[in-house]
C-alpha cells in the first residue's frame, strides 16, 4: 500500500520560508516522478513542482525562483523549500506520485503566511 505523510507546514509571515517534507511508503521514489501539490480553500488542487526519476525538476510559474524539489532516495523522501513565502501560498500541501489516479492522497501539511 502506498502511503504519502506530509510534515514541516505551519504558520509564516511573507517572504518567510519553510520546508515540506514527505516521507513515501510502499514504492521507492527513485523511480517514480513524484510532485508536490497544494489546495486553497474554495480551489481546486493544483500541482506545484514535480522531480523525475533522473531527477530533472519542473516547477508551475506562480512558485519558479522560489521554491525547490528535492529528493533524499536512502530516506525515501521528497522535500519542498519554499523561500520568498505570499499569502496566496496559502493551502495544503500534498505530494504524490504523478501520473497515478488510483493513489490515494496523504493528510497534507497546512501551509498559511500572513501577517
């Protein structure tokens, strides 16, 4: 069974940073592409970033220059730095692999920045 648990949201001001973390169960990330995702309230969810199995990155323009995907293969773990942190990246923050409808979605990790 394929298991996604997200960790590291929290409350920050703008322009703060945090780390996202998600530890993967069940499949091994090196070779999967996997991809953060996030949901507003009141939106839909929406990918953010995502890394290949060779470890090229692809991130959406409302977060390029700000944020990085990552990966730690011995830990099975995807990572998500988000520096330069606006209220409008306020949403929960999920990762799963891409390209796999059946896999269900992790608890997320809330992410709110404000003043």
């Amino acid at each position: 069974q394929v298991q996604f648990v997200e960790s590291g949201g929290g409350l920050v001001q703008p322009g703060g940073s945090l780390r996202l973390s998600c530890k993967v169960s069940g499949i091994m990330v090196r070779i999967y592409s996997m991809g953060w995702y996030r949901q507003a309230p009141g939106k839909q969810r929406e990918l953010v970033a995502s890394i290949t199995t060779g470890g090229n990155t692809n991130y959406q323009d409302f977060v390029k220059g700000r944020c990085t995907i990552s990966r730690d293969i011995a830990e099975n773990t995807v990572y998500l730095q988000m520096n330069s942190l606006k209220p409008e990246d306020t949403a929960v923050y999920y990762c799963k692999r891409l390209n796999f409808a059946g896999d269900g979605w992790g608890q997320g990790t809330q992410v709110t920045v404000s003043s």
